[in-house]
C-alpha cells in the first residue's frame, strides 16, 4: 500500500510541478522530485518493490516532460541501486547521510544527461548552461527535500523526524 | 530446470533491474524508428494529466488576476503614465505603418507575392510546463480533434513560440524554441544574414552557422526566414543579445533573446493547415 501512496505522491507531485511551481519559482529554479522520491525509495523500501517503483516513477519523469521515454527510467533505477549500493557499505545516520546521498544523485546526474544525449543524437545544452540548469535544480531539490520527506513520513504513518525513516531501510 | 529456477531465485534482484534496464534500454532506442502517431503512453497521460493541468492553471490564473487586479495596484500611478507616453508614441507610429502597409500591399500586389499567414490559426491556452529544468516544453489545451497535428508551428502575438512535439486528443505539447532540440532557420532583418536559432537550454538562443564577416550588432531584429518551411517567413524570433568572435573559428557566438516571454506565456496560436481544420470539422 506504501509503494502506491508514494507513487500517488508522485503524480500529484508532477501535477504541481508542472503548473503552479513552474508559475511561482524562477525560471533555472525547479527540483528534480522524482529523483527525491526515487531516493526517499531507496532509504525505505527493499530492492524488490523499491526498484519497480523507481521505475515507474522514472516513467512518470518521462511522460510529464519533453524527455525521450526511458531516459529518467534509466535513471531512477540506476540511482536506487546505488543508493541501495552505498546503504549496504556505510552505517548511514542523521540528516547528512541523506544531504550525501542528494549530492551523489545530483553528481551523476550532468554526466549520465551528458553521455545519453551524445549516444541518442540528441543536443545536450552547452557546458555554461547545463551547469546553470544542474545548479538551480540542486539547490531548489535541496530545499524541497525536507518538506517533501516530512510529507511523505506523515503520509505513510511513520515517527520521527523526516530524516530518521531511513532506520526502517532494508540494505540490498 | 529446478537448478535454473534455483539460480533465478539466489539472483532474483539481479534478474528484476536487468529486465527494467532493458525495458527502459528498449523504451530509448526504440524511439528513432517510431513516428510520433504511435506513443500510447505518452498520449495516455497527457490526456489523463490535462483535465487536472488546465483546472489547477485556471486556479492560478485567477487568483492572479485577484491580486494583479485589486490588491496590487501600488505603481499604478506611474505606470499610467508611462502607458499614455506609449500610447502617444505609438499613434504616430501607426499612422506611419497605415502607410508602409498601404504602399506594401501594393507593391505585392504588383509583384504576385503571397500573403504572409495563408494558414488558419487556432487560438490555445498553456495549461502546464515541462516538469524537468532541462527539457523546454510546455502543454495547450488542444489535440487532434481541433486538428492539431505533430510538427505544426505554434506563435504568439510577440512571435515564434515552437512546434508541437505530440499531440493527444484534446490535449498538445509544444517543445519551445529555447529547448536545445529545436532549430528555426533565421535571418538578421537589418543584414538579411542567415542563420539557424536553436535553443540554449534556458530562457536565451543561440543563432549559428553565422559567418564571422557578417555584422551583427546587439538590438537588430531576428526573423524567421522560412527556410525550414514550418514557421512563416517575417515572424519575429527575438533580438541580438550579444556577439563574440573567437580568432580560429569559422562562425561567430550570437545569443538572442526571445520576443516571447515564455515564463508569462498563456495564450498562443496554433498555424493549422487548411486541409486540417477542415478535415477536424467533419463529423
């Protein structure tokens, strides 16, 4: 039941992005939501589940954007395994654990637009601008994260703070 | 076969990601060889998402206009008289164009030059935007039975706004001219020099392909040139923002910025072919 609330959080979410924050944020201002609920996945549910539901969050990012279908996909699922990755070797704690993995997530993802572009013949934004894009997206991802993991916590009944789900995470 | 189901079960995870990495593996690469007629899921959700799209950017619009109306009104003073000083100015230049138009229509007339809009336009509203930073689209509450199609230009009165990218049946959405993905080819209205404008990722242009003898100054006008023979020769594309020319390249850096102010776009027109609307009419 989980896994189809946060996905329904994730419609809804899309729903929201696409009209009223578009309308009230500055332009290069926008976070990547699913890319935190992919995440917010990856702290809380097993790989089983978790990955297909990246999945489909990823698909969501695709069908909601001008973006080919599958290039979030790819994404999401690539990100939840390596989130899943990195839980399984770091004692993961606190708030900054999570601040770690956002970066990681946000770090790869210029390069992997970079070279998905290049291979699919598509026209990637030039360097100055792709890192405005990539740093506007960060910074209002980075703001969002609490508020929408508070969210997401209360939505599915969970104690704690926003950051302290993750204890329930199960290491791949 | 026990042994395989043995294997598939210890590496079951394993299993999972490498069928949805080739499902969104197959999902990328499949996409060169489709048309664009044939993406149910995307025209699926876009005719699912639109309804709620349309309703939550009605909401907003009204609630703008409560506060732009009736609670925001400390300029106003100022701002109606620089409006009356516009007002002023642009009579005269009116008066002035009644006569360019006039002598224009003649000489056309004379030399058997086509109209410039022989399309019909279809008037739409922007109902929502492209939920990634790096892809420029934005969505219109139009699709195929008002007889929008893939591929067909979409302007505004201030000027080109882009092409429709996939089109739903009540629902359509326009990739932008500031995506990195569209191309308009273009000419400098004061040089008459030819270029293509494509889109910069963010809220600027790009015109390359623009030789380096070629003089461009910041300000001049850049049009259409109807080269790419979708968007009508003479529409306005933006203004020069700024040049550069480094030593061994061939071609010079121009940035334009665009006449349309795509973060307050709300209405646009959709360029229909004739055929089409007649064709949408038809029960």
């Amino acid at each position: 039941m989980s896994y189809l609330i946060v996905l329904l959080l994730g419609m809804l979410a899309a729903l929201v992005q696409s009209t009223l924050l578009r309308a009230l944020l500055p332009a290069d201002f926008v976070p990547d939501i699913i890319l935190l609920l992919v995440l917010y996945a990856s702290l809380l549910f097993p790989v089983g589940k978790g990955l297909v539901l990246s999945f489909a969050l990823g698909l969501l990012a695709d069908l909601f954007s001008g973006a080919p279908e599958g290039l979030n996909a790819l994404f999401a699922i690539t990100l939840f395994t390596l989130s899943k990755a990195v839980q399984a070797r770091v004692f993961m704690r606190g708030s900054r654990a999570i601040w770690g993995l956002v970066l990681l997530a946000f770090g790869l993802k210029i390069p992997y637009y970079a070279f998905l572009s290049f291979v699919l013949g598509l026209h990637f934004p030039y360097a100055r601008d792709a890192v405005l894009v990539w740093l506007g997206e960060f910074v209002a991802s980075l703001l969002l994260m609490p508020v929408l993991f508070y969210i997401l916590s209360k939505s599915l009944g969970l104690q704690g703070g926003w950051f302290l789900h993750h204890q329930r995470s199960s290491p791949a | 076969m026990v042994k395989v189901f043995t294997v598939l079960e210890r590496h079951r995870y394993s299993a999972l990601f490498l069928v949805l990495l080739g499902g969104a593996l197959a999902m990328l690469f499949s996409r060169a060889d489709r048309q664009p007629e044939s993406q149910p899921l995307q025209k699926a959700l876009l005719e699912l998402s639109g309804p709620f799209q349309k309703g939550i950017t009605k909401g907003i619009g009204f609630f703008e206009g409560v506060w732009q109306r009736y609670l925001y009104l400390v300029h106003l003073e100022e701002e109606n008289r620089l409006l009356r000083e516009i007002i002023e100015e642009m009579k005269q230049e009116r008066i002035q164009l009644l006569e360019f138009r006039g002598e224009n229509s003649r000489l056309r007339s004379l030399l058997g030059f086509k109209q410039g809009f022989q399309r019909p336009l279809l008037p739409a509203e922007v109902i929502g935007k492209d939920l990634s930073g790096w892809f420029q689209t934005v969505v219109i509450d139009r699709g195929k039975r008002d007889g929008i199609e893939e591929g067909m230009a979409v302007v505004s009165v201030q000027g080109i706004v882009g092409q429709i990218m996939e089109s739903s049946k009540s629902f359509a959405r326009v990739l932008l001219i500031t995506d990195p993905n569209s191309a308009v080819a273009a000419l400098i209205q004061r040089t008459r020099a030819r270029g293509v404008v494509e889109g910069d990722g963010r809220q600027l242009c790009r015109l390359k392909y623009l030789h380096r003898s070629e003089e461009i100054e910041p300000g001049d006008l850049v049009l259409a040139s109807g080269l790419d023979g979708l968007y009508p020769k003479g529409v306005l594309i933006g203004t020069v923002l700024r040049t550069e020319t480094k030593d061994p390249e061939l071609f010079q850096r121009v940035e334009v910025k665009p006449s349309v102010d795509f973060r307050r776009l709300e209405d646009v027109m959709v360029l229909c072919e004739k055929r089409d609307l007649e064709e949408a009419d038809q029960p």
